[in-house]
C-alpha cells in the first residue's frame, strides 16, 4: 500500500502541499486528477523519493520512502520529462534502466518493443513527443516494478499507440499484479483505464473514491421547472444548477432516487448519466473554479 500522512511541500514561499493524506491499496488501477498547478507532479515524485516532504509520512509497504533504496527499488516514476534521455539511443536507455533495475526484464521489453517498434539505434532527441512517452513507458514495464507512477504517459500518443499503451498496461498489472498510479488531464482515459479517482486541488485531496462509488454519489436531473436556486430543494446536496434551452439541470450529491423523488415532487423529471469528466467540473465548479480553465 502507498501511503501518505499529513504531507506537506513547498518550494521557497510557494505551498504546493497542504497536509494531504492518502491512500492507494494493491493492485489498484488509480488515477490523479487536478487543475493546472494543483500538486498532482509534485506528489508523484514525492512518491517516488525524488522530492522530500517537508512535513509528514511517506511509505510504501509500511516502509518510508526517502532515502530508501530497498523500498525505491520496488517503483518507478515516467515523468512527463523525458529530456534527460535526449542523448540516449533507446537501446542505451533499456542499459540505463538494467542498471539500476535488477528486475528488469528483456524478455519483456523485446515484447513490447515488437508492438511498439521503435528505432533502437536513433537518438531520443529525434523522437517525437509520443515515441519518447511510448520509450519511457515500455522501458518502465519491463522493470516489472511493484508500484508505477505515470504523470501523463498518454499524453502525445495518437489513438492506436494510446490503444497499445493502454493494453500493454493492462497486461501487465494482470500478469504482474503491478499497482498503477497515473496523473492525466484526459479524464476519458481515466475512466476507462482506473477503478479508483482521486481529485488535487490547491495542495489538498478533495476526495479519493472507487470510480463505480464517485458515479453512485453524484447525479444529474433534468426537469422544465424554472428554479431560482439551491434553497428550493433544502433537502438536497446541490452542487450546481444550470439552465440551457428551457431546461433545468440540477447536480446533487446523495442517494440518486431520493434526488429524483425530490426535484419529481415539483415538476417531471428525468435522471441522466454523467461521465467521470462531468463530476470532475461540477465538483470544480462547486468550488467556484472557472470552467474555461477545466478543458
């Protein structure tokens, strides 16, 4: 399990984190969302030791993380920096990769390379943004880690890579019963490839939830009625009313027949589906976060 304790983190004058707490069990498929600027990179290498916490815990099996090459050993960060490799041919990286990684494994890597196919022999700094992403991730597979940590690995892929990538994933927390954190700005992604969410905002974790339970909390009716504001339902957890063509939308919080029968009782209704990209800005919203800002 990861693990994290009233964890703090600033640089200079500018705080980052803000006594965030978390926790990521197993084998799970877990996904980081945030704004711009919310922590969600920041986090990631905490996790991984390159940061230190300034305030906290930090530990990995029970074991902390700083400074621990046992406990580092059993997961990898791909950055969404992959400069440091530029002078690399993706045949020198896989060596980097052997060397502080006993576990890796070739057979592995020759696999998803065959998928992959990229040039063994060619400088990185000649790769696109998307080859970069697709050499550190199958790079970071073939590690065979216990934990990896993704900060926007499908960013730069077109949709057949990001297809492949996201099978060779799968694949692996199947085979390897490796536990997968990814942080991404496509939450599309997320919801198809994450059991578990969890959202950053300004420092702090405003809720860390399986994916099926976050869908089961939130809801969206649409009805006709003109509806002033949130006091005409107190019995709800309203979270935002939008009004578009006529028609009333009301995202509440709770118990999905409950809302219907509530907002049912002044004019007819209907309940409609929202996707985990919907939840993620009306939760922003309710916060009184600019939506242009969101997409």
């Amino acid at each position: 399990m990861i693990k994290l304790d009233n964890v703090s983190k600033s640089f200079e004058k500018l705080e980052v984190l803000k006594d965030l707490s978390l926790e990521i069990p197993k084998g799970a498929a877990y996904g980081l969302l945030g704004t711009n600027g919310a922590g969600k990179s920041t986090l990631l290498r905490i996790l991984s030791g390159i940061y230190k916490a300034d305030g906290g815990s930090v530990t990995l099996d029970g074991e902390p993380v700083w400074d621990n090459a046992e406990v580092k050993g059993k997961l990898l960060l791909v950055s969404d920096e992959t400069s440091q490799f530029n002078n690399m041919t993706l045949k020198q990286m896989k060596k980097f990769y052997k060397t502080f990684y006993p576990s890796f494994s070739d057979e592995t890597f020759e696999q998803l390379h065959g998928v992959i196919g990229l040039p063994l022999d060619k400088k990185l700094a000649g790769f696109s943004k998307g080859m970069k992403r697709q050499a550190a991730v199958i790079c970071g597979i073939a590690v065979s880690p216990d934990y990896l940590l993704l900060d926007e690995a499908f960013d730069g892929l077109d949709p057949t890579m990001r297809s492949a990538m996201k099978k060779m994933l799968v694949n692996a927390m199947c085979d390897k019963e490796m536990t997968i954190l990814m942080s991404s700005h496509n939450l599309k992604e997320v919801e198809e490839f994450c059991d578990t969410v969890g959202v950053l905002h300004e420092g702090k974790m405003l809720f860390s939830r399986a994916l099926d339970e976050l869908k089961g909390e939130v809801h969206k009716v649409q009805c006709s009625i003109d509806v002033p504001d949130k006091s005409a339902f107190p019995d709800l957890d309203i979270l935002l009313i939008e009004k578009s063509c006529g028609m009333v939308n009301i995202i509440a919080r709770g118990d999905a027949d409950k809302t219907v029968k509530t907002v049912g009782a002044k004019a007819p209704c209907e309940l409609l589906p929202l996707s985990l990209e919907e939840i993620f800005v009306y939760e922003m919203e309710a916060l009184n976060y600019d939506r242009s800002k969101l997409v």
